[in-house]
C-alpha cells in the first residue's frame, strides 16, 4: 500500500508539472492583457493573480499561487532589465 500511496504522489506531481507549461503560457497572455488595460503594476499583478485564481476555482485545478505570484515578480524584473538594455542602446544608437 505505502508504494500505491507513493505512485499517486508522483502522478500528480507529474500531472501537475506537465500543466505548468500552460500554466506559464496563461500568466503571459493575462499580463499582456493587464498591461493594456491597467495603469499601475499592483492593478495588472492584480489582474494577473486574481484571474489565475478564478480558473483554478473554476477548473478545480490546484495551482501554487505562491509560485505564480513569484513567476509574475520574475518576469516584471526581467522584462523591466530588457527594457532598460534597449533603451540604454538606442540611446547610444541615436549619438
């Protein structure tokens, strides 16, 4: 029994793991979409979460909100370097 127990954890983590994908594809597509209609970060990560939120109640799909409200805070810190990088060189491209 205890090796039954042990083989539905790893399935669901599995499970789990093959959606995260999706997962990541949806939080992209929804911060897109705050972006354009929300003026400050704490509307759209907002916008973000609480739509996360509302699928996963909706889907009765377990997601670790901990770990997309981290994913969301990554890719704002990333996109907000790459911005940062492009400017600096059109700068330079521009003198």
């Amino acid at each position: 029994i205890p090796l039954v127990i042990k083989l539905v954890d790893v399935s669901q983590k599995v499970a789990k793991e093959k959606n995260w994908h999706a997962v990541m594809q949806l939080v992209l597509k929804l911060m897109t979409e705050a972006e354009a209609n929300y003026k400050t970060g704490a509307e759209r990560k907002e916008y973000v979460l609480d739509s996360i939120k509302a699928i996963q109640d909706t889907l009765n799909y377990d997601v670790d909100m901990d770990a997309i409200d981290a994913m969301v805070d990554a890719i704002i810190i990333a996109t907000k370097k790459i911005n940062t990088q492009v400017e600096t060189e059109d700068e330079v491209t521009e003198e």
